[in-house]
C-alpha cells in the first residue's frame, strides 16, 4: 500500500474538488512542476490510492434516483480490503469509518432502483463484509 506524504493528500485533496483539472493548474497550486504532478498522479492510479476520476451531480439534479445511507460491519481486520473495494464501486458517494456497532458507513446514489439492488448485492458479496443495514432517504430537509 502507497503511503502518501503531505504532496500526495494535497494534490488527492484538490482531485476531490475537481477530477478534471487539468495538470498545470494542480501544479501551480501546488507549487510543483507540471512533471512532478503527472508522475504522482500515475503512481497514485498504480498503487490503487485514486481509482479514477468522477463527475459529482447536484443531489436535487435526479429526482429518480436513489439515495441511501449503508451501515456496513466488518470482520476482523478487513477494513482497508473492504474500504478498497466501495471505493471502487461508482454509485458510492462517500464512505466513513465509524465506532459502535457498525465499522463503516457509506452514501450511496444509484439511478434506479435496478442500479441501487445491484449495489446491495454488491457490497453484501465482499469477502469481509460482515453485516449491513441500509435506510433510503426518503426527503432531505
């Protein structure tokens, strides 16, 4: 596993705000060349630290879809391999570790309900998932 260091969580930090950034303009927030951004961006995407770049919607943009919180429990010491494979799962919006009963708890936005089953299933198939309960947001106020 990659660890990062001050540069790596500053530039992963700006990716969140904006995956499509274009390298010269991380590299002069950073205060880096272009060359050094683009060679810690391809060893980050190497080691499985970033698993790609994504668009984030407005959450009142689809009124279909379908929103949910996942209160995942874990066994033993599978928290980062499980944490692995959400982070690779695109209808995941975030994901937090957490105390209590349960270890992680993730926001999930799936299309449909044919998308938000699939991902359901998904989750409840990782080697290392214990236990899960999910609520659907119904309203935000």
């Amino acid at each position: 596993m990659h660890i990062l260091d001050e540069l790596d969580r500053r530039l992963v930090a700006l990716l969140r705000e904006d995956g499509r950034a274009p390298v010269s303009k991380l590299a002069t927030v950073l205060g880096v060349s272009r060359g050094t951004v683009q060679s810690r961006i391809d060893r980050l995407l190497q080691s499985g630290t970033l698993l790609g770049f994504t668009a984030r919607v407005r959450q009142d943009h689809n009124d279909g879809a379908i929103r949910a919180i996942m209160m995942i429990e874990v066994t033993g010491k599978s928290t980062t391999t499980v944490i692995r494979f959400l982070r690779g799962l695109p209808e995941l919006h975030s994901l937090h570790t957490t105390n209590g009963t349960w270890d992680l708890v993730a926001e999930i936005n799936a299309a449909n309900l044919h998308d938000f089953d699939r991902v359901l299933r998904e989750v409840r198939t990782i080697d290392g998932v214990l236990n899960s309960e999910t609520s659907i947001l119904l309203s935000s106020t």
